[in-house]
C-alpha cells in the first residue's frame, strides 16, 4: 500500500508511468521519457562505478562487487535496441 502524505496529493500519474521508490523517496518517471532517464541513469551508475574503482585502486583495497565492471554503456544500450545518446543522430 502506498501512503502519500498531503504535499503529494497533486501528484499526477498516467498508465506507463514508471513509479520507483526506496528509503529516501518516490520518483515518477513518465512513460514519454522513460527510456531517456534510464539512459542517463545507466552513464551515471557507469560513472559511479568507474569512480569507485579509482578510489579503491589507490590504497590498495581488494575490488568487491560494488566496483565490477559491467557492460559499456554503448554495448548495453545496442544490446536493448535502444539508440546510445552519447552518439549524434
């Protein structure tokens, strides 16, 4: 169940809306740029990562999981037919 306290009630959401929500807050996404936002955010976790791998790498700690490699983000959008933003069209 969700609960929205009064600054939400104005809220608007559509069918094909994305909702996602965690410990720190809500975020609609509407379906028109949904595909958009997941782009960014696929770079911004590819930057994150890339960021923490260097900072590990300095001191010397052992790589966990949180600094894996993961696909390109060129690879990742060509794989899931999505255009790659970094790239004019």
């Amino acid at each position: 169940m969700l609960r929205l306290c009064r600054w939400y009630r104005s809220l608007h959401t559509h069918p094909g809306d994305i909702v996602v929500a965690d410990m720190d807050g809500v975020v609609v996404v509407p379906r028109r740029v949904a595909v958009r936002v997941g782009q960014i955010a696929y770079q911004e976790l590819v930057d994150d990562i890339e960021g923490r791998r260097a900072l590990y790498k300095e001191p010397g700690l052992p790589m966990d999981d949180t600094v894996r490699i993961r696909e390109a983000p060129d690879v990742f959008f060509e794989r899931l037919g999505l255009p790659d933003p970094n790239t004019s069209q």
